[in-house]
C-alpha cells in the first residue's frame, strides 16, 4: 500500500454490517410470520370471484440463477393423480402464488403441483396471486410454503430448512452444516450458552466470526421452533445422516422411493457398493418393511463373515504377524523398555507353545 | 393518502455537502415538476443561507414544530420565488440545539416529526431533512419521519469511518425504533471528491493508479456493493458549488453548465422513480 491507514474500510464498516444483518433478521421474522398468517389465510379461504385468474399457458416453474435451486425436485405420480381427480371433482380451491417475470410469464412460488394437474386435465385458466418478489423472497416462500405443507419428503425437509437457514443468514449451505453442529455440540457437551457459543466461535477466526450473532442463533433456534423441531435433535437425526447417506440413498429419498428411515437403516448397515444397490432395489421392488430389511442385512452380513473365513484365513493371520514383527525388529526402543518386557515375555512363551504344538502336527 | 416520500440526508460529518445536496437536489426536483419542502434541522442554519434567505425569527422557525401543542401551522417560506413557486423551506438555526434537549421530555421524542406530519400533512411531493452533522435526537426524529436516507461523503478516512458509525446507528434505530415499514438507504454521494492532489480519495473511491494487490482494503464502493447498497456517481470538488451557496442559489442556477448538475440530477432521477413505484 502507498498510503498508510490504520484502519482499512472493512474495519470501519463492521460493526455497521452486524447491525445490518440484525436488523434483517428481525425484518424477514416478521415478513415470514406476516407470510405465514397470508398463506393459512389463502388455503383456508374458498376462492372467490375476487380471485384474478390466468391463462394456464402464462405460467412456469419458478426460475432462479445459480446457488438457488426449488426445494421441490419430484412430483409424485400418484400425489400428482389423487390431486388431478380432486380438482376434478371441486376444482382448483386455492390460489396459487406467482410473481410477474420480465418475459410475461407467471412464474410459481407457490402451487406447482396444481398447475401441472391443471395441464394435465386441459384447465386454460387458473386463479392467481401475482406478487413482485426478488429471487430470494420467492425462495423463501417457496421453501416456507412447502415446509407448511409438509408433505416434502425428508430430504427435501432437510435440504429446504438448510437452504432457508443459509438464506436468512446469508451463508453458504456447505458451510451450514458444520456450523449447525459445532453449535449443537457445544451445547450438549458443555451446555453452553448462546453468548458462550459466539464467544467460541468468534475465537475460531477463519470461519464463522463474522456469520453470526447472537440475534443469528437465536433466529436459527426459531426457524427449527417453526417447524416443530430443534437445532440439536435436526443435528444429531438428520444431519448426520444425511451427510454420510451415499448419493443413491439420497436420490431414493427424494424420488419418494423409499422412506428415511428405511434408507437410513440400510446406510448404517456398512454394506459394499454393490450389496447396497442390491438390497435399495429389492427394498424399493417388494416394498419390504424395516423389520425385513433388517433380516436381510444379518443374512447378508452373515454371509460375507462366512466368506471371509473361507478365504485362506490362515495366510492372512500369518501376514498380520509377520508384518506386525517387521515392525518391531528394528525398532530398539520397544526391546529396551522395561515397561514392555512383560509383554515381551509373554509373546516369547506363546511362540514356544506354538512351536512346540507344531513339532505335534503330522 | 398523499404519495409522499420523505428524504433525510444524514453524514455524520460536516462540511460533506448535506445542505449542498439538500438545495440542489431539491431545486432539481422542482425543476422536474414536483414541489418540495426542505426542512433545515442544523442548527447552524446552513440551509438559510443556502437558500439566499435571512435568519427567520425564533418563532417561525421549525422549532416550532417540535413542540408537543404544535398546531399544524407550518413555518414555511418561500424559496427563490423569481425562479420557481415549488420549493418551501422550513428553517432552523441556533434555536434547534434547545428543540434538541426539549425534546427529551416528551413522550414520542423520536417520533414528534412523524406525529405532526401524520396529523397536518404537507402537500408536498418529497420533504428533504438537511440533518445535523453529528447524531443527536433530531436525527431520530428526521430518521423516524423518512422513507429513504441519502448520505453524502468526502471519501477521507475520517469520514468514511463516521458514516459507517451512522450506518451502524441507523441499523439499530430501526430495531430499537421499531420502524414499520424501515426506512431504506437510498445511497452515498461521494461528495467534494479530489482524485488529483488526495491519494486517500483515489484508494478510497477505488481509483488508485497504482496496481490492485490482494493486500488492498476494500474501497468504499466495493464496502457498499457488498452491504448491497447504492453509490452514486461522485461530485468532483469544485469551487463554484461553494460560490453558489454563499450567494444563495442552486447551482443549476448559478451555472447551468456545471458538470455537477448531472450528478444532482441523477440523484434527483432516482427519488422519482422511488416515487413513482410507491403508487
């Protein structure tokens, strides 16, 4: 630098940008709470004639730019039928929620699941809300509507509570997780407080100082609160699981092919690649229960022990030991310390019964 | 309701060009058709002078309104009348550091301006606060009756450091406040910009001819991109905006050619358009 200043801009400006961001916090807690009583509102009132309605043909599946992505990736078949013969019967009963896109289009925030039946059964026209949202507004919508709906499957829970999360707090979502259960973990090892959290986390320079307040954790608490859950139990039951489920699992999930649970059984079985797709598709196929699942995995895991000692187990134990004494040969301070020469002794003596039980075979 | 927007311009630095912008921007405004009041909330009346007007007695001053039995009877004068009939002041002065600590005594301190404005609207188009140069009670007031907040800078450290600190205070004014809908920050001015003779302004604008390290603090504009709020073009400094002020006139006035009357503009171009999308 030519010039010398003690105190660069992004200095000056932090404090400004905490408050800022605490300020946001509070402004989306109350427009999500505003938007909660509008969307309880909108399902329960019948529609009206008031309702505006749209040409089926105006509207699309909401687009964003990258880094945000719909929470909702699969459309049931039969949730899509079930759905399709009930508008049949009474018609469309809640309007959906779009915002107005610069091409004409209606883009949905709200109601997907509705529009696609619509097409499917030739409706031209649908009742609407438009409403001009920013991207992120429209996400969090999305994501709020559907969580209230609550018929997302698991992973798609997780993945909308993650991404709201990250929204609200503007952090990534890869680096949510990790910040989830440093918080978890410091409350059920230590039971520490909030403001102990922050203080150990600002200590942790490189990563979370500047994410989070204490306003940000307790917005954090009130985002699961909302949702009937908490950030330790989400941490413990779902994160964990969800970060070492393997893709094929995850997609399973999410393609509503399998339960959470039963995924999850199948993922802590530690089965090999192979063995796993075996029995994701069986279980997928004959609908199997988790009670059958678990048998499988014993029979299967039973077997693959079986195997093992069939497979020249001898050679493998004489490998271990050999290596083991390769080791050790050279390495001096093992024969020089006194606290290993019982040990020393010990194998010494059971080399000679082994020997001598040797000096017995034909 | 009237479609009004209401505008404080804040800094938390003197001599930064609040009053300046106040002026100008406004007489831009009324240029564009609109009328406007400016309400001049420093008490070193620096918006009397600006507009070429004498020190209004004590009592037709806006002192007047900040006291609890106002009666809806603004003190309002007229402004350059032989060159426009859109633009109304409303004068403060030295009397503004005794409304200041009266203030305190009442019960909607922060709000009294936002309660007096709801009860005796204005028929005004926009209302500019020309704020006092460091944060006092004035300045919630202003912030509590206002829509957006426009902050002009002198990109100096000193500054920069200042403005980041009313940023801060504006943040939690609206959390403490509870300010419902908030006012928004419609942007910086930087203002009396020297790119020539002042290496702090060339870093601090992000104009240094020197090469870009990685060690190089951000600039304020980068700061603002970030914070996602607006800068404005800069006003380069320039002797002849001050000439204009002494002898009381908007500069469009003074010199129609003055390159800084651009900048006014562009300003005064994005308050309509937040008007026009409020209706």
């Amino acid at each position: 630098m030519a010039r010398h200043s003690s105190r660069p801009v992004s200095t000056m400006f932090a404090a400004a940008q905490t408050s800022q961001l605490e300020t946001q916090i509070v402004q989306k807690d109350e427009e999500i709470n505003a938007l909660k009583s509008q969307l309880v509102a909108l399902a329960n009132t019948p529609i009206s004639s008031s309702v505006q309605r749209y040409l089926t043909a105006d509207f699309i599946a909401l687009r964003l730019p990258d880094g945000l992505t719909q929470p909702r990736k699969y459309f049931d078949r039969l949730a899509l039928d079930k759905l399709k013969t009930s508008i049949q019967k009474v018609g469309i009963q809640e309007p959906l929620l779009v915002r107005p896109a610069d091409d004409g289009k209606l883009e949905i925030i709200s109601g997907e699941r509705r529009w696609r039946s619509a097409m499917e059964l030739g409706l031209t026209q649908l009742p609407a809300l438009v409403k001009e949202l920013s991207d992120e507004e429209a996400l969090e919508i999305a994501l709020v509507a559907n969580l209230m709906r609550e018929d997302l499957n698991l992973v798609e829970e997780s993945d909308s509570i993650i991404a709201l999360i990250a929204l609200r707090l503007k952090i990534s979502r890869d680096r949510l997780p990790s910040i989830l259960f440093k918080i978890k973990n410091l409350r059920s090892r230590y039971r520490y407080t909030n403001t102990e959290i922050l203080a150990v986390m600002t200590e942790d320079k490189a990563e979370n100082s500047r994410i989070l307040s204490k306003e940000a954790i307790a917005d954090i608490d009130a985002i699961f609160a909302e949702f009937s859950m908490t950030l330790e139990s989400f941490a413990a039951n779902r994160l964990t699981a969800l970060q070492k489920m393997p893709e094929s699992l995850l997609e399973a999930v999410r393609q509503g092919k399998v339960g959470f649970s039963k995924a999850d059984t199948i993922r802590k079985a530690g089965l090999s690649e192979q063995a796993l797709s075996l029995l994701l598709e069986e279980a997928v196929t004959a609908d199997l229960t988790k009670q059958e699942i678990r048998t499988k995995i014993q029979a299967l895991k039973a077997r693959s022990q079986l195997l093992e000692k069939a497979e020249e187990p001898e050679k493998q134990i004489r490998d271990r030991i050999h290596a083991s004494y390769q080791r050790l040969r050279t390495n001096q301070k093992v024969w020089e310390t006194p606290k290993l020469q019982k040990h020393l002794r010990q194998m010494e003596k059971l080399l000679q019964s082994i020997s001598e039980a040797a000096a017995q075979l034909p | 309701m009237p479609k009004q927007l209401r505008i404080a311009v804040m800094s938390n630095a003197g001599g930064s060009g609040k009053s300046t912008l106040t002026v100008n921007v406004g007489y831009e405004l009324a240029a564009q058709g609109y009328s406007v009041a400016l309400f001049g909330l420093d008490p070193n009346g620096s918006l009397t002078l600006f507009c070429g007007l004498p020190d209004p007695p004590v009592e037709d001053t806006l002192n007047r309104v900040f006291q609890k039995d106002f009666d809806g009877n603004w003190p309002l004068f007229n402004c350059w009348s032989e060159k426009t009939s859109r633009v109304q002041v409303c004068l403060g002065g030295l009397i503004m550091t005794e409304a200041a600590q009266r203030l305190v005594l009442l019960d909607r301190k922060a709000y009294i301006l936002a309660d007096h404005l709801e009860d005796y609207p204005l028929p005004h188009d926009f209302i500019l606060f020309d704020c006092p140069g460091t944060i006092d009670m004035l300045h919630s007031a202003a912030l509590t009756a206002s829509n957006y907040v426009l902050i002009p800078i002198q990109p100096d450290d000193k500054d920069i450091d200042g403005a980041a600190k009313l940023l801060e205070w504006i943040f939690d004014s609206i959390r403490t406040l509870r300010l419902k809908p908030a006012p928004e920050i419609m942007g910086f001015v930087p203002n009396r910009v020297r790119l020539g003779d002042r290496a702090q302004h060339r870093d601090n604008m992000g104009l240094s001819n020197r090469e870009k390290t990685a060690q190089d603090p951000p600039s304020l504009p980068d700061m603002l991109a970030a914070m996602k709020i607006h800068c404005f073009s800069l006003i380069k400094d320039s002797a002849e905006i001050g000439n204009a002020a002494s002898i009381g006139l908007p500069l469009k006035s003074y010199r129609p050619a003055h390159a800084a009357n651009k900048n006014f503009k562009e300003i005064a171009r994005v308050i309509q358009k937040k008007l026009s999308s409020q209706s």
